[in-house]
C-alpha cells in the first residue's frame, strides 16, 4: 500500500500541481493542513508542551467551544514543557462547556499531566505511559530577589499540579506528592488501576 502510494507521489511524470496529497511535514514542523482536518473533526493534538503549543491549543478549545457543546477530543504525547504552558491550557479546559476527552498516546508526563487531568474522560492507548514527575525548573536569571520571586511561583504551580493528580485520581496529596519526587513511571494498565484513566483504548 505505503509502495504504491510513494510511487504515485513521487513518480517522474507527475507534476507538482498533479500530487492529491499536501506536503509531508518536516520532523517537527508545524503542518497547518493536519491541524485543519482536525479541526473539522473536532479533535486537537498536543506534544511537546510549551507556551506558543499551549496558546494554540488553548485558542482551538474555545473556538471548538464556541462552535457546538459536542465533544472534542484531546489527544496528548508530551513529557515535558513548563508548568505556565500547562496552566495556559488548564484554564482553556476549565472554561470549555463542550466535554473534554483526553486520549494519551506515546508517553504523558511532568507538567502535562495537569492538562491530561483537567480532561472531563481520560483515556490511554495499550502502550502508552505515565511519567509522574516534578516538571523541569527554569531558571530566569536576574536579581536574587527575581529568582526567589520565581522559585516561589514554582512552588505554587506546583502545588496546584499535584491538587489535580489528587483530585482526579482520588489519592491522598501526600501519595502523589511521593510518586511526583520518585519519578514513578505508569504502563497503561497501571494508570488504569491508579485513577488516571477509566479506559484502555482497544480496536
């Protein structure tokens, strides 16, 4: 099938103009006509969390909000970003009307496990993983005043990351505050039984 369809890509003969299929995207590149044909189906897909990720995920929430108070579906791979990216989409979650599916694909981990909790259904496909740990700190330099400013922000954002794992999971704050600090590590079957999420995705 993939053979046939390079060669009518790629093919000699064929003009640019002739080709039915857009570009593929480069690794990591933005592709502008996949988030398009998500949008139509009311679904988003976040990876690699950061605040301009975050800000365009937020933004698309509310318009799919604004639109219908149909589900949207919310598919996560990312296992790092900071935690004033993660808030950015929390709030967009928690504004939304319109029911939130989240689905973990590949791994979900550190600050965007505060997104994947906000999610009104939480869902995971069979190999996907949980990586329960403190985001990563950033450090913004400048006066000793700036950095203790910023260190207790941190803190504070943490704090409600680890209020939304406890909330959603229905664990004590201390037991997630331990599994955060020890960096434990969740298969699908294991977030299942934590409270993570209520179903495995299967065909």
């Amino acid at each position: 099938m993939f053979g046939g369809m390079a060669r009518l890509r790629y093919h000699p003969d064929r003009r640019p103009d002739d080709d039915p299929l857009p570009p593929f995207p480069q690794p990591g590149a933005h592709a502008p006509w996949l988030d398009e044909q998500l949008f139509g189906r009311r679904m988003l897909f976040v990876r690699d969390l950061d605040p301009d990720t975050a800000a365009r995920a937020a933004a698309t929430l509310l318009a799919l909000d604004a639109m219908s108070a149909d589900p949207i579906t919310l598919h996560m791979s990312a296992d790092q970003g900071p935690l004033s990216a993660a808030w950015t989409l929390v709030d967009a979650l928690d504004a939304v009307h319109a029911p939130v599916h989240a689905t973990a694909i590949g791994q979900v981990g550190a600050a965007a496990l505060g997104v994947f909790c906000a999610a009104t259904k939480r869902a995971a496909f069979p190999h996907a993983r949980f990586r329960l740990a403190e985001p990563q700190v950033t450090s913004p330099g400048g006066t000793a005043d700036q950095v203790v400013a910023e260190a207790g922000r941190y803190l504070r954002d943490l704090e409600d990351l680890v209020l939304r794992i406890a909330a959603a999971t229905d664990h004590p704050r201390s037991r997630v505050e331990d599994d955060l600090q020890s960096g434990r590590v969740l298969s699908a079957e294991d977030a299942l039984s934590y409270g993570l999420i209520t179903e495995i995705v299967t065909r």
